[in-house]
C-alpha cells in the first residue's frame, strides 16, 4: 500500500514538473506589467526621476543620479521584456531584486507594511488613526460639497501609505523565478535550452 502510494506521488510531482509554466507564467506576465510600467513612468518623467534620485532633502540622495536613474530605467524596462519573452529570466531577476531592497530600504521602510492604510491589517502602521480620520474628513466634505458618488463611480478613496508591502511582494515572486526559472514551453529559454541540449 505504502508503495502504490510513493508511486503516485512520483508519478503526480512529475506531471507537475511539466505543468511549472501554469506557475511562472503569470509570474512573469504579472511582474512584466508592472515594471515596464515603472520604467516609463520614469523614462517620461526623466528630469524629475533624476532630481528625486539625487536630492538628499525630499529624494534618495544617491550619488550620480543620472546614472543611478538610468540604470533603474534599464533594469525595469529591459527586465520587463526578458521576462515577458522569458528571455535569460534567472539573469533579468537579478537588478530587479536589486531594485526592489533598494525601494524597500530606501523609499518604503520608514512607513511599515501596509501600502494603502487599512484597520483590518495585521500590521497596521503607526498613523493609522490619523489617516482613518482625515480619510472620513475628507469623505464626509466630499458627500456633503463634492459629487461623490461621480468621484467613486470607479472606486473608493483610499490613502496611501506607501509601505513596504508591494516592495517585499514584489522581491518574493522575483524570487521564485530566479530559482525556478522562466518555465517549460511558454519561455524562450526553455526553446534555447532544448536546443542546446540537441547539438551536445
């Protein structure tokens, strides 16, 4: 009994291995999007991306910021196509990791977790209470003064916390892709492997 059972294991995590596209996939669709936006942002908004990489005062203070802005630019943009095509995938993960410690250390940690202020987190930030008031404030002078219900037609207003969540959500699927790769089928880099492996 023990031993059909070992057998269907084996035979289940093998079928899964050809299934691991259904998990990197999305990965890398999801994370492609997400940066490619990042690096236009910065790319239309040039000037200011390399005035908030340099400024000590309200930015990141970096040295070089012109270098520093364009070397974040390349890891977003390029990144964002290697992974969409899964082109040198593991590589692509490495500056995007990068990226993220640095936006984590550097821009996020100082506010906590949350990205967006929310009572129900198990990590609530400091400021909470505050945030929750003037949130309410700003709700109760927009029903009374406002077109409320056009404003929220798409949404309700949130306040940003600008935490580390999205940062550290990020890292952990770049992550999973570094050690697992681009995936079976649906990468360029699985086409290139199998290739390479023919020729030997």
């Amino acid at each position: 009994m023990l031993n059909q059972l070992t057998q269907i294991h084996t035979r289940l995590m093998q079928g899964l291995q050809h299934l691991d596209f259904l998990a990197t996939l999305p990965l890398r669709i999801y994370l492609a999007a997400v940066f490619w936006v990042a690096g236009t942002n910065k790319i239309a908004g040039f000037e200011g991306t390399v005035q908030w990489f340099g400024n000590p005062d309200w930015g990141l203070g970096m040295p070089f910021p012109e270098v520093m802005a364009s070397l974040a630019i390349a890891a977003e943009v390029g990144g964002a196509v290697l992974l969409l095509l899964g082109l040198a995938t593991r590589w692509a993960t490495l500056p995007l990791i990068v990226t993220m410690i640095v936006a984590a250390v550097s821009v996020h940690w100082k506010n906590g977790w949350q990205a967006i202020h929310d009572p129900m987190s198990p990590w609530p930030s400091a400021n909470l209470e505050g945030a929750m008031e003037r949130l309410d404030a700003a709700r109760n002078l927009l029903q009374e003064h406002g077109h409320y219900d056009w404003l929220t037609e798409t949404g309700s207003f949130v306040i940003s916390n600008n935490g580390v969540e999205w940062a550290v959500t990020y890292l952990l699927m770049l992550l999973a892709l570094l050690f697992l790769g681009g995936g079976r089928y649906l990468s360029l880099d699985y086409w290139i492997q199998r290739r390479m492996m023919k020729q030997r």
